[in-house]
C-alpha cells in the first residue's frame, strides 16, 4: 500500500553535509559509511524511487557557518523545502541572528543538538527567552533532538513557551537496541521510561514528533515486527496529525536505506485512512513547517 498518489510526499529529515568544511565534531574518519559528502543528488534518485519531492534539511553541526552552508544549497535546489539551522540560544544577540537568517525565504527553525550537550538540563536552565522571543516573532520552529533522559528538561522549556513549535526529532530515540537484548521481558516489552517520555511530551497540542531515526536505535537486521511497537506508540500519543514521517538519511546508512525505511514506514501505516498517511508522509510537515505560505525570493 502507498500514499495516495496525488499527494506531495516530504521528506520531513535529512542531513547534507561535507566533511571538509571541519566543523562536524562527530564525524570523523572512524564512521567510514558517513564520511564523504553528501549532497542533493546523491539523495535525488533515492527520493524519487520513493514518491518523495521534497525534503526538510536538518542541521549536524554547532555552526551558523553550516547553516549558511546549507541555505546556500537551499538556494539552488527546488528539492529542498527549507532547513533547520543552528543559533546559540543563549547568546545575546541571538535575537538579531535569528532576524537575519528569517530574511532567507527557506530558513524553517533551529534545533540546539541537546543530546550533545554536557548538561541534560540545559534547555531548561539557559537563558533563551530572548531567542525563542525572535523565534516565535519570525513564526520559525524548533526542532528537539532528545534522547529519553532529557525530556523532563524539555517539557519545562516547552510549559514555559507556548507558542513554539516544537517537534521532537526521532521519536526521542527510544531503545530499540536495548529493549531488544533484554532477555527478562516479553517480545512486546518497550522501555517504559520512554514510553512515559512520550506521553508527557504528547500533551502539548503545539508539540509534533518525526517518525524518523527508529532504524538507528535498533539493532542489525532490524524488520517491521521490530519497529512496530514503537511506531505504535507515537501513533497513540501524537496521532496521525501531528507524526511526520522522515529518512534521517544520510545517517540511516549506518543501519538501513532510504527506500527500506520508508517501504517499511508504509507498512506500518497501512491501517490509517489515505488521508492520515497522506498527512504523516507529508501534510503535517507542510502545515508545521509553514512550507505553503514561504516566500521563493528573498525579500
């Protein structure tokens, strides 16, 4: 089964990058699959086996410089739908970097990489009113790359901002590995910490999840059986409406492929209505990502 065929597929997360630029702390020559650069068209022909049109290009590394990086990619390729940048939050003139790069018409959010930080409780304690203030003004997202540990953290930061979007990247990460070699439990078993995570996150009607970077966390040899109690669960928390599907390509490499992950995606689906799938491939990022009503020039 597919998504109806008269509905635009996105690709709601998917990284470009190029190692040479030298500012990709985590990517170094000991993970060989990813070490090369990645760009447009080597994704092209993945994407459109798929039915994918276009894509949301996500940040990897702590720079503005890469985020300019990326918006001049933006600038040349219709495939790319926008990109979710980078900006020190706590910085003072924040504010201001984030007014500049609103003037790029395919400038979509930020997202501060949490899971790399030291402190787990940061987003929390920073001082980033200013520039969630910016955000919200210049109608930009946020994009939360959390593992389970940090999402007491986030549900403050998210309380304290209510008119932010946020959308939580690869479903927080579950356990999918570790939950797999517990041999205490039952096949069905998924970590109730995470479990619980999501559903406190899933109370905030202004919160969405991607289903994306469930293929990561597992273990080799992953399959449908596998991943289907965790795509169960987000269902059952965010809904339809507030799910979007994405590759987390080029880093699904390490542990799948593009057109694997999204037949499998499809499978998972398959019970929801054409209109739901046709949302969670591709609506749902459009309407949060605000990509119908972004300008095609700079102003």
């Amino acid at each position: 089964m597919t998504t109806p065929a008269d509905s635009a597929q996105i690709d709601a997360h998917q990284h470009y990058w190029d190692p040479s630029r030298g500012d990709y702390g985590w990517l170094t020559p000991a993970l060989p699959t990813l070490y090369r650069t990645f760009g447009p068209e080597d994704l092209a022909p993945l994407r459109t086996r798929c039915g994918v049109t276009r894509t949301v290009v996500v940040q990897a590394a702590p720079t503005l410089e890469e985020t300019r990086y990326l918006l001049g990619l933006a600038r040349t390729d219709d495939s790319i739908a926008g990109v979710v940048g980078w900006v020190p939050l706590d910085d003072p003139l924040a504010p201001d970097t984030i007014a500049a790069l609103a003037r790029e018409p395919k400038f979509l959010g930020v997202r501060p990489m949490l899971q790399d930080l030291p402190d787990d409780d940061w987003i929390a304690k920073a001082d980033t009113a200013r520039a969630v203030e910016a955000l919200i003004a210049h109608d930009l997202a946020f994009d939360a790359l959390i593992f389970t540990r940090h999402a007491p953290a986030l549900e403050t930061f998210i309380a304290r901002h209510p008119g932010l979007r946020v959308v939580v990247d690869h479903g927080a990460k579950p356990p999918i590995s570790d939950d797999s070699r517990d041999d205490t439990r039952d096949d069905t078993a998924i970590s109730s910490a995470w479990t619980e995570a999501i559903v406190r996150l899933a109370r905030f009607p202004h919160v969405f999840c991607k289903l994306s970077g469930l293929a990561t966390e597992a273990a080799p040899h992953w399959n449908d059986a596998t991943l289907e109690p965790y795509v169960a669960h987000l269902l059952a928390t965010f809904g339809p409406q507030r799910l979007m599907w994405g590759s987390d390509w080029p880093v699904l490499g390490l542990n799948g492929d593009y057109e694997g992950w999204h037949a499998c995606a499809t499978r998972l689906l398959e019970g929801l209505s054409a209109t739901e799938r046709a949302a969670v491939f591709g609506a749902n990022a459009a309407a949060f990502y605000r990509l119908r009503g972004r300008r095609t020039k700079p102003a």
